[in-house]
C-alpha cells in the first residue's frame, strides 16, 4: 500500500454540482480500488500561471490516498479521458514527503480553526 | 606621487588611469544551504511562493551558486518547480514575477 497525492485542475466553466460529481467520481474509483483516504482539500478557482486550453482559471482539489500501486493506471486512464479534468498529477509520497503532508494538514487544520 | 608614476610608466594608449588603484572588496559571505541549516526534507511543490526564492524574474531555475543550495536539495528543487509548473501554480516563462 504506497502513499499518493493526486492534484487535478477542473475546468471552470463546470457548475457546482458538476464539479461535486467528477471529484465524487475520483473518490469512488479509487475507494473500489480499496484506497484510504488520508487528506482530502479543495483549493477552489485559482488562477493560473499560463492558460490552459485558454482558460485563466481552474478548479483545484488534492487527494491524498494510501493504495495499491496497481490501481493508479487506470486512475490516470480516467483522468485523461475526463474531459472536465485540464490537468493532473500524482506522485508518490516517499517518508520525507508523508511527514512533510501530515504537518502541512496539522497546521491548516490549525489555522483554519483558529 | 610614486603611485601616479608607477601607472604612468605601465601606461598603454587609452588605459584608464587611477589615482588610488581600486579595490572593490566583495564580502563574500559565506553561501549555505537553507535546507541543511533548516533542516527541511522535503519540498513541497504545492507552496509555489516559497519556490519563487529559486527562481529568477524570468521563472527560470536558479543556480546553486546562488542560492548556495547543496546539490542533494537543488535536485529536490528542481523537481518540485517543474512539477509545480505542470501544474500551473508556476509559469513557465514570465517577465517581472517578484
């Protein structure tokens, strides 16, 4: 069971629940997968650096997920042909980085609350 | 008087002559890692304003001379600032990015 992170970008014309929908649709295909979910944060519209099939903005969400390694082909199968998904990224989380997350979490948690 | 004697006898046509000879002292402070100092293991592709310190106005990767990160923790940056390109919380190019 390796430890990844999955950042993806939504197109911004989606509407609220389309948006809900297509994370909802990540979230399963992983949890069939027998994916436990460690973090889970949504960074809302955020404009980009450069356009992305010239649109200035995106939707922005992060998983963060403990999971077989066999399941993140066809992750990544379905993200390409999502049309609502501009761009994604997953990477493996090594010791140094899963510390790094867990503090990272903490302190949000902590000045979110505060 | 010696001085000014002394550069005109090496003197060539069109050299530029000096009362005092220069001396710039450059106080080379002495580089260090910030990771190793810190103690940071691992960086974070996500905080794209603490991966600006890389890079220069044009969002292109600066050199370890520097910034004087030792190179173990420059690899890591370069990771970290492309990844964060691909996902657009970094431009590739820019003009005035500070």
């Amino acid at each position: 069971m390796n430890h990844y992170e999955t950042v993806f970008i939504l197109n911004p014309v989606l509407s609220e629940d389309q948006i809900k929908e297509a994370v909802k649709k990540f979230e399963s295909l992983l949890s069939e997968q027998g994916a436990k979910f460690v973090n889970k944060e949504d960074w809302g519209l955020k404009k980009l650096a450069y356009p992305i099939q010239n649109k200035k903005s995106g939707f922005y969400h992060l998983l963060e997920y403990t999971v077989a390694g066999e399941a993140i082909d066809p992750l990544e199968v379905a993200f390409r042909r999502d049309e609502r998904v501009m761009r994604y990224l997953t990477v493996k989380l090594d010791k140094h980085a899963i510390a790094w997350a867990e503090k990272r979490a903490k302190k949000l948690k902590a000045n979110a609350n505060a | 008087m010696s001085k000014i004697e002394e550069q005109s006898k090496g003197r060539k046509e069109g050299e530029i002559r000096y009362l005092t000879p220069l001396n710039i002292e450059t106080n080379t402070k002495k580089k260090y890692c910030r990771f190793k100092r810190s103690g940071i293991k691992y960086v974070d592709y996500k905080d794209a304003d603490f991966l600006l310190n890389f890079v220069n106005e044009q969002g292109k990767l600066l050199p370890r001379r520097l910034t004087g990160t030792s190179l173990k923790y420059q690899r890591k940056v370069s990771v970290a600032v492309k990844r964060a390109r691909h996902l657009a919380l970094m431009p590739y190019v820019a003009d005035m990015l500070k």
